[in-house]
C-alpha cells in the first residue's frame, strides 16, 4: 500500500513538475558574460548516468530512471531503494528538473513543497529531501544519495547554466 501511495503521489508530482516547467517557460536565463551564446537547453542524456550513479552507490533500481522533456525544462524521474547496509531502508522516488527559467523553476519547487508536506503529513515513517539549487550555487548535477548530507553529485554534466528543483519522498520498507 505504501508503493502505491508513494508511486502515485510521485506521479502527480512529475506531472505538475512539466504541467508548470512547461507553461510559457521559452525564454533562457541568460548567465554568461555580455557577448556570449545564450545557455542550452538542459542535458536530456542523463538518465542511464542517474541510474549508474545510484547502482554504484548500491542502491536497488527499482524503477529506472527516465526523462521528460518540454520547452526549455528537462525533468528526470526514478524509484530506487536504500542499499542493504542502511537501516531503516527506504524505497525513495527522485525526481530531478532542470531548467534555464527562474520563473519555471520556482513555480515548480513551490509545487513540489506542497506535495514534500502533504507526502510528510500522510506519512509516518519516512525521508524526504527538497532543494532549488540556482546556476551560481552549483556546478554538478545534486541528487539525493547515501551520505552524511543525504546527497551526492553527479559530475558528467556541466550544470552551471541550470536552476535544480531536487525531490526525494521516501517511505521506510517493513
């Protein structure tokens, strides 16, 4: 019951995550020096990098990660469980959007702050994560993983361009 819970909450978090990212979001935030090319849409080769970041970690795939893509927004989604030396372990859905528009990404961490409550209060035994990272703060791709700060980088794309709206709702497995 709890998988589906997880699973469905997750499903409407992804779909208001492109629903939002989606609406009007054409134009590109532009943090390069004057003169300079306008940044590229976000990478949408990174899910089988994602997936090869959490098995190196150890964690289950349970749902391989996958990618949506609209306008300038590029969002990424998988279902993963803690490895085995973690207790309790969790079975954890990250989601990950990219975008080059402030406005897209706000409106979608408001969205995702809403559902981290909700999936917080309908739970009794969970973890959960939330960030929007801006193109200043970081340079690497930050997904959740199974450190001391409760996440990790991916460094096989060059994310300085990019506002991150980073989401991980876990529920403890019995």
């Amino acid at each position: 019951m709890k998988k589906i819970q997880l699973q469905s909450i997750a499903l409407v978090t992804i779909m208001a995550l492109t629903v939002v990212s989606g609406a009007g979001c054409t134009s590109f935030l532009n943090t390069t020096t004057s003169g300079s090319a306008s940044p590229s849409p976000p990478p949408d080769n990174l899910a089988g990098a994602i997936d090869d970041f959490y098995k190196q970690k150890n964690y289950t795939v349970n749902r391989p990660c996958y990618m949506t893509k609209k306008n300038d927004t590029v969002t990424y989604q998988a279902l993963v469980t803690d490895p085995q030396t973690v207790n309790p372990r969790h079975l954890t859905n990250v989601t990950v959007l990219l975008t080059t528009n402030k406005t897209a990404a706000n409106e979608a961490y408001d969205i995702a702050d809403a559902n981290y409550r909700a999936f917080q209060q309908s739970h009794t035994s969970y973890k959960t994560s939330l960030h929007l990272l801006s193109p200043q703060e970081m340079s690497s791709l930050r997904l959740y993983g199974a450190t001391t700060t409760g996440y990790d980088y991916l460094n096989k794309a060059d994310m300085s361009q990019y506002y991150q709206v980073l989401s991980a709702l876990g529920t403890e497995i019995t």
